[in-house]
C-alpha cells in the first residue's frame, strides 16, 4: 500500500525544539520566517548582517529549554526567572537583556484562566516562551508584515502597547458598567446590583494583580536602561511607564468606587431588613389583642363571661376591634 503524501510536511526539527514560530529581521526587508535548524546553522550570520531574529517557544515541549540554553541563551538566568518567579506582569534588567512578563487575561470574571508570556530582549535577538496559548503572538504574526521592526526592542514594545491596551479596555469597560449600576442602585434590583460589584471587584483584583506591572522594577529600569537601548525606543519605554502608571491609579479609583457603592447597597440593604422587621413587630403587636382575649375565651373552665349572653361573640368582637384601633393609633402617633 503506497504511502499518502502530505502537502505540508511536518518540520521534525521544529518539533524537536519546541519551535513555534522563528523569525529573521532585516532592514529593509520583509521578515522570513526560518526553521529551527536555520535559525541555529546561521545564527552568528543573521546577526552581524545587521539584523536580529525572534523565537516564540512552547515551554511545554520537553526539549525547549535546552534547545534555548544549548543555542541561544547565554546562561539560565531567563529559564529560571520563568521557573522561579510569580506570572505577575513586570519589566526589569536582567544581566545586559531585558526581561519582561505579560499576561493575557479574560475580561469575564468567571474565567480564572490565563496565559502568561515570558520575554528576553537582547540586542540581536528577543526569545518568547508560553506554556497557554497567547492570543497577541498570533495577532503580531498576522501584522509583522505591516510593522516592519527594526530592533528587537520595537517588537518588545509592541507587546507591552498590547498589554497596555488590555488595561485600558478592561478599565474604560468596568467603568461603564460601574456607572449604569451607579445609576440604578436605588431602584428594585439592589440584590442584583450588590452581586455584581462583587464580580466587579473580584475582576480588577485578579486583573490588577496580573497585568500591572511593578512600578519599582520600571523606575529601576528607566533609571539604569542598558546601553544598547536607543533614546527613541527609552523614550517609549518612559510613555508607557507613565500610562501604565495612570492605568494603576485610574483602577485604584475604580476600586475605590466599587468599594463605596458596596458600603451603599449594604446599608440600603440593612435599612430594608431593619424596616421589615419594624413593620413585622408592628403587626405581631396590633395581632396581641385578638391573641389575648381569643386565648383567654377559649380555656374549659366554668366562669366564662358571656358564656351565655346570645350576643356574647359579637360583644367579644367589639372588645376586640377597640382594643386594636386603641393600639393601631398609639403606633401610629409614635411612628410620626
């Protein structure tokens, strides 16, 4: 039985790398993309021709950290960054590279996944590694032909703006839902509305957690940046440090909100709790006159007063609606 024959055969020496995407920047050219075994036989080459590559790898393949350190890493410092640290987003120097971690996170509250995305930046070569699937890897594949990087800190940057969009999003959107829950927190649906802050809340915290950066890391970057880092792309790491900072203080105020109008809904709902309990005693007080004389007229023992008068129930009766109109003015005088 003859052999199928693929039209797209497998690349075994990406398979064996845990290569996912490899590509070579050139100026004035548009990025190739190259297999594994061309990125490690001409290495040396692609980057004393002015120009540098990247590697997106998937650190879930078994061979990809040692096909990274045996290749192109120059010690272990970036693995175990990645293998050490919190997935929380920061940006740092590490040795003469930079070092960055992103995540992208689901604006959904419910989702308590995430994929997080570790970056070496170095002046010829920037390294990505993921154990998820990173949706904004994919979205720059699609546009590399349109962007056209000219340093490997361009690409970089690029992720951090995706990062920094996030935030914005996912800020400017709870923010409208923050404001409509604003706008009819005194109506019927209180209930509803306090269940929803705390989803609210819950979000931003996870978020606010992963996806702002540490801004001591920043400063301490901004305030030593390695040499190789030109004053347009440290210019542009200055702006984003300072959006990202507004960000982080946009969603603290936004949290700060969400807090107050938790306090808001709670003493609105101790207020209706408190008023249903009044009117409750009020009733059970206005129902102790029938309860008294009813429990008194019904014990089996001789000597009951109108026992044999033939209108004694409609007397009792009358006893009982004066009784409690006589209790049903007092509350009400006290009541105003």
């Amino acid at each position: 039985m003859p052999l199928t024959h693929f039209s797209s055969q497998i690349n075994f020496s990406d398979e064996v790398s845990g290569l996912i995407h490899g590509y070579l920047f050139l100026p004035q050219r548009t990025p190739s993309r190259l297999t594994a075994e061309q990125l490690t036989a001409d290495t040396v080459k692609h980057t004393d021709s002015g120009g540098f590559i990247w590697l997106h790898t998937n650190l879930h393949h078994a061979a990809a950290s040692r096909w990274l350190r045996q290749h192109f890493l120059p010690n272990d410092d970036f693995l175990k960054e990645i293998a050490a640290t919190s997935p929380r987003t920061r940006l740092s120097l590490q040795d003469n590279a930079l070092f960055a971690v992103l995540n992208e996170v689901s604006a959904t509250e419910t989702s308590r996944s995430n994929a997080t995305l570790w970056a070496w930046c170095s002046p010829t070569m920037i390294i990505t590694a993921r154990f998820a699937p990173v949706t904004m890897i994919e979205s720059l594949v699609n546009q590399l032909d349109q962007l056209a990087f000219s340093q490997p800190e361009h690409l970089l940057l690029w992720l951090l703006a995706n990062q920094e969009e996030t935030v914005e999003t996912i800020i400017r959107e709870t923010s409208r839902q923050v404001l409509d829950i604003e706008e009819r927190l005194f109506d019927q649906s209180l209930r509803n509305n306090r269940r929803i802050l705390s989803q609210v809340r819950r979000k931003l915290l996870r978020i606010q957690s992963l996806l702002v950066p540490e801004p001591a890391a920043l400063f301490r970057l901004l305030n030593r940046p390695p040499q190789w880092l030109d004053p347009d792309s440290l210019g542009e790491l200055r702006a984003f440090t300072e959006e990202f900072s507004l960000g982080l203080n946009d969603m603290s105020n936004l949290l700060e909100r969400i807090r107050l109008l938790q306090e808001e809904a709670s003493a609105q709902a101790v207020e209706q709790n408190n008023r249903t309990l009044y009117w409750l005693t009020v009733v059970t007080v206005m129902a102790l006159p029938i309860n008294i004389i009813t429990g008194l007229f019904g014990m089996n023992v001789g000597g009951l007063p109108l026992a044999t008068d033939p209108h004694g129930f409609w007397h009792l009766l009358a006893y009982i609606v004066f009784f409690t109109s006589l209790l049903i003015v007092l509350v009400y005088r006290k009541t105003r």
